[in-house]
C-alpha cells in the first residue's frame, strides 16, 4: 500500500484528534525512520522523549523478547520474578525508597495526585476532601479528567467538563508565587523542571532549589513531573539533578521502557507512598513482568551505553549551532541536553510549515504552541548526525 491509502484509512476509520505530519513510518533503527515508500528520516522527536535509547534499540529487543517468552503478566494478585530487582535497581539510581508502578505518564500523576492527597489527610491533617494542590500556568502532566482540570490550555480542556476541583494555577518560574499560593490546605505543588510541552521553557537559575526550599519549609510535598524531561533527556539522569535537589515525589515514564511498552513509575520517599495499603490504588498491567524486564533493561542501556552524558554533550553542540541562525523570525533558541526549542515570534506564520519543509528534507520534528519547534532527538545521535541535521535545518530556518 501506498502512504496516501493508509492516510486514507486513517481518516476515515480514525477519530480525528491527531493532526500528525503525513508521512507513514514502517520501520525504525537508531535514530532513523523509513517510510512505507522507503524513504529515510531522522528522528527528531523521539516519540517526546520515549525512544531516548533509539528506535528498536538491540538490548532492550532481546529483554523485550525473552521475557514474552516466559511470563508477561500475573497482575499484582501474585509476585514476579522481576518486580522486586527493577524496585531495588531504580532507588538506587534515583535514590528513592519507594516505587509505585504504572503504564501511562498520565496514570503515574493521577497516582501522585491520590497519594498526595492522602498523605495530606492522613499526615498532614488536612481537612477531608479540602486538599490543595499547586500547580503552573501552561503545564502539560496528562489527558484524564482530573488532569485537565488543571490545564490552562483551551484546547486541552474545552468541551470535557465539569471538572474535578482542588487545584490552584500559579505562574512557572516565579518562587513567590508559589510562597504566596501555600495555605493550611496545601498538601502539593505538582511541576514539571522544564516545561517540554509549552515549548522547553526553562525556569530562572535557582528556581528548583527554592522552590524545594519553600515546600521543605512549608510542609508541603514538591513532585516533579519527569515523564518528559527525566532518564537523561537534559544531560541528567534526572532533570532536578541540575540545581541538585531531589522532589518528594518525581514522575517518569515515556523512555522507561525505551519505546517498547507503557511503563511508568513514581518514585517517592517512604513517607507518602506510605499512607497506600492494600486494595486502594493498583493496575491490572502495572509492575508486570514483561514491563519490568523491559525497565531494567532500558535503564541498563541509558547508564552502560553512556547516553546521559552524550545528550549533554551533543545537546549543548546541537543548540549552540543552532543559535548561530541568522533570521529575524526566530525569538529564541533555548534547551537544556537534547531538549532544544526553537521559538519563532508569533507574528509569523507559525512553525508547521517549517515543519514540513524539514520532513521533505529528511528530518521529522514537530510544532507546539504553533511557534516553536522541538529538537528532541534519541540520545544515541552523534555529532556527525548533528552535522547532517545542521546542514538541512539552517538553510530551511534562516528564511
């Protein structure tokens, strides 16, 4: 079948809330995708952040495959074999002391946002159904209900009401804000290090360790939504691993399974996971078998195959090339690692078409808040990649 026939079936058998770049992918390797008419493409979002370790990448294929071989899931009614060594491996390399696991990012908030809660009531002694949480204008943690609830983006939330209440907005970025947000009732702020969706905005120097400081001093639980930014995205192994602090909660997902299977996890000291007991939060699919083996194996890739280190080493190649642009269009280029935004002003005609002039370069990227570009490449990619990218995104950027 031809690309245009399977676009065909899509949009007519498909609900139609995605506006994907026509191009139809059948196969991936590394940081290279090939079409059905087998044309070649690099890469550049990585399936936001879920592929950091490369399409199809060898070792985690074959942890992937023995283990479907052998048991792929019991449910939680029963233990694995592989459940308790993926907990103790990712404390240890996050230095948690508690692991809940999940499949989608979006379960892994609604998890932190239930534990918080009632954490809050339990420990805190907030009043019930009364609990607060804080949270920043443009984030992105999800698509549920709940998770809406707290969007600032219309396009995220208009039409999926009523909502559930309990959240207050305030600015990202801006530590008294949250200061002068905290009452008796707040039992969380819930943040991402650096907004991937709103188009990488990073927060001033010094931002994540005050406002560590600010909950320490308060009382409240601090979460980091790492499901995009963490497991080597930024350079770090985890993105609040830059002003060295360490969130109460921290959420990852996306490459926690390199691309091969929904796993997601919150990582949590004792206190809050804690005030779970049995048979009040779970999942059918969650610490599966074959979802842990392919964990630890994804987990082994990004720490033996030094990629946390070459994303922040390509990265801040990657981005200082690009700021060597010459075009008036362009606002800003920003990033941290191989999360690179580039932000043309909104006066222009947004970052679509460039978009699809890239695609017919080769390269596969995509707009968000209609004038940016993301550059998130997998972490594998080298500097001679980098080389070929630069070589067709100048000339296409510059105009």
């Amino acid at each position: 079948m031809k690309s245009s026939e399977y676009i065909s079936l899509e949009d007519t058998f498909g609900a139609q809330n995605y506006k994907p770049l026509d191009v139809v992918l059948e196969r991936g390797q590394g940081i290279w995708v090939w079409d059905v008419e087998g044309n070649k493409y690099m890469d550049c979002l990585s399936a936001y952040s879920a592929i950091n370790q490369g399409h199809c990448n060898p070792k985690i294929m074959d942890a992937l495959v023995g283990q479907a071989q052998k048991l792929t899931l019991t449910s939680r009614a029963f233990r694995n074999d592989q459940l308790g060594p993926f907990y103790k491996e990712l404390c240890e390399l996050t230095n948690s002391r508690k692991v809940l696991l999940m499949n989608s990012g979006a379960e892994a908030v609604e998890t932190a946002i239930k534990a918080v809660r009632k954490w809050g009531y339990m420990v805190k002694g907030v009043p019930e159904d009364r609990a607060e949480i804080i949270v920043c204008r443009n984030n992105f943690h999800g698509r549920t209900v709940t998770i809406i609830s707290f969007s600032t983006d219309p396009g995220s939330s208009t039409g999926f009401g009523p909502f559930t209440p309990g959240f207050k907005v305030i600015e990202f970025g801006d530590a008294g804000d949250l200061e002068a947000a905290i009452t008796d009732k707040t039992v969380a702020f819930l943040v991402e290090p650096i907004q991937g969706e709103a188009g990488v905005i990073i927060p001033p120097d010094g931002y994540l360790r005050d406002i560590r400081n600010i909950c320490t001093d308060t009382g409240i639980t601090l979460i980091f939504d790492e499901i995009q930014t963490g497991l080597g995205r930024t350079g770090k192994l985890l993105a609040e691993e830059h002003e060295n602090v360490e969130a109460d909660l921290t959420l990852i997902g996306k490459a926690l399974s390199g691309g091969f299977y929904p796993v997601s996890a919150v990582l949590s000291n004792a206190e809050v996971l804690g005030v779970l007991k049995p048979g009040e939060h779970g999942s059918t699919f969650g610490g599966n078998p074959l979802a842990c083996a392919v964990g630890r194996s994804a987990l082994k890739v990004l720490v033996e195959d030094g990629l946390i280190q070459n994303a922040e080493k390509m990265g801040l190649y990657f981005k200082e090339e690009l700021k060597k642009m010459n075009n008036p269009n362009i606002k800003e280029v920003r990033g941290r690692g191989l999360l690179i935004g580039v932000e043309f002003h909104p006066e222009t005609e947004g970052a679509r078409q460039y978009c699809e002039k890239l695609k017919n370069a080769g390269l596969l990227c995509k707009e968000t808040h209609h004038n940016i570009i993301r550059f998130a490449p997998p972490l594998t990619i080298t500097k001679d990649d980098i080389d070929w990218a630069l070589a067709r995104i100048i000339p296409i950027l510059s105009k």
